[in-house]
C-alpha cells in the first residue's frame, strides 16, 4: 500500500492510503471442432474424462458440437486452458482421432 498525504482546509495533514487495482487475470475458452471421423462415444470419453462432465452433460455437449460445429467445453486460466487443449490432442492423436481442441480469449 502507498500512502498519500494531502492538506486539508485547516492545514493538518490527511493521511489517503490507497490499494493497487488487482486485474483478474484473463479467461480462455477451451473449443471443441467437430469433425466427420472422430465417433461420438470417443468425443464423450474426453469430456467426461478432461472436462469432469457426467455422461448425460458429455452426450449433450458433444450432440451440440456435432450439430454446430464447435461448442466451449470449459473457461479456465490461460494456464488451465493451455494444459487441455494439449491433453485432448494428445490422446486424440494416440488414438489416431482427428478431434481438433483449441482455446480463444474470453
């Protein structure tokens, strides 16, 4: 904390302390690409198992990529995001899936 001192009216010193604006740090959408080869159960299982959805949210989550295209599966830190894109395009790519993950600023 600063301090600033400031006269007043009758020429005693006031004491303002002022606090440093703390910004929330930024928040990053994590995005689901739908493709026509990757199978619906395997877009559910990386839901269920990367996102910590139950199986009923995985089915809808994943019937709205299906049918839209994209759909956010999470808003996280940079840091957070980061980390599952690369997890879900890692064990995408392990099992030979073409499931596209990316992330975009809030």
């Amino acid at each position: 904390m600063s301090t600033n001192k400031d006269q007043d009216d009758n020429g005693t010193s006031v004491v303002v302390e002022t606090r440093p604006k703390t910004k929330r740090p930024p928040l990053y959408k994590v995005l689901l690409l739908n493709d026509d080869y990757t199978p619906m159960e395997f877009v559910v299982a990386v839901l269920e198992r990367f996102f910590g959805m139950t199986h009923a949210q995985a089915f809808e989550v994943m019937l709205t990529v299906h049918k839209k295209g994209v759909a956010v599966v999470g808003v996280f830190s940079h840091e957070i995001a980061e980390t599952k894109v690369a997890q879900v395009m890692d064990f995408a790519r392990r099992h030979q899936h073409p499931l596209q993950c990316t992330m975009e600023k809030e």
